[in-house]
C-alpha cells in the first residue's frame, strides 16, 4: 500500500506521462505515417473510413492547419513567407502519398508530418522572387 509521502512523490511523475507520450497532432514521422497508411491501402478509397484512417486524415489535417497559422502570423508580422501558397487548395491522396514516398528510407524516422506538408508547400507554392 502507498502511504502518503510515497503519494506526494509518485503524483508528479504519474501526472508526467501523458504529457511526456502525447505527441501534437502532425508530429508523427513519415515511416509511421507510411507504415500505417500500408496495412489499410488494400481497402482503397473506403480506407478513410477505417479508424485507423481517420487518424491518418487527421495528422494531415492537423499540419495544415499549423502551417496556415504559422504562415498567416509572418503575413501578420510583415515577414517574408517560407511559400506563397493560395488560400484554399486541394490534395489527394494520391499527391501526398507520393510526396511522403519521395523521401529516403533513412530520413523518414526523421521527418514530421508537419515538416513534410511544410516541404510540400514550398515546393508546390514558391513564392515569387
């Protein structure tokens, strides 16, 4: 049985673990992402109805959404953008599939999600010299 000084000390460290495990949405490597997006392909188009896609659409949702915040605070500030992209656009699945693919092997443990949407915009939006 834990007795109350055990308590005061294990407290802090049991209120420490879902800040240390949780990760922000997009913040997941391109091998995970890659990985898990393999095992529901088979299912094509209804593969965004599985659970599993669902988190999936929700890791790119959620980098999209902290890019449009980042670049709309440098517009705010009156800073240069990374890229110029256009207020609203569209992407399959297909198109950022392929852009994920485009990395090394090596460098996908490496590389967020949310990095990798930025790569994308960069390349797809460049803004004008």
């Amino acid at each position: 049985m834990i007795n109350a000084k055990h308590a005061r000390r294990l407290l802090p460290a049991l209120l420490a673990i879902p800040v240390l495990c949780a990760m922000r949405p997009g913040d997941m490597s391109v091998a995970a992402f890659l990985a898990r997006a393999a095992s529901i392909e088979r299912l094509g188009p209804l593969a965004l109805a599985t659970p599993q896609g669902n988190e999936l659409k929700g890791e790119v949702v959620a980098a999209g959404k902290r890019y449009k915040a980042r670049i709309d605070a440098e517009r705010r500030a009156g800073r240069k953008t990374t890229s110029c992209p256009p207020e609203s656009g569209s992407l399959s699945p297909d198109q950022w599939l392929s852009h994920l693919r485009s990395y090394p092997v090596a460098a996908r443990r490496k590389v967020s999600i949310y990095s990798a949407f930025d790569a994308l915009m960069k390349k797809r939006y460049p803004c004008p010299a």
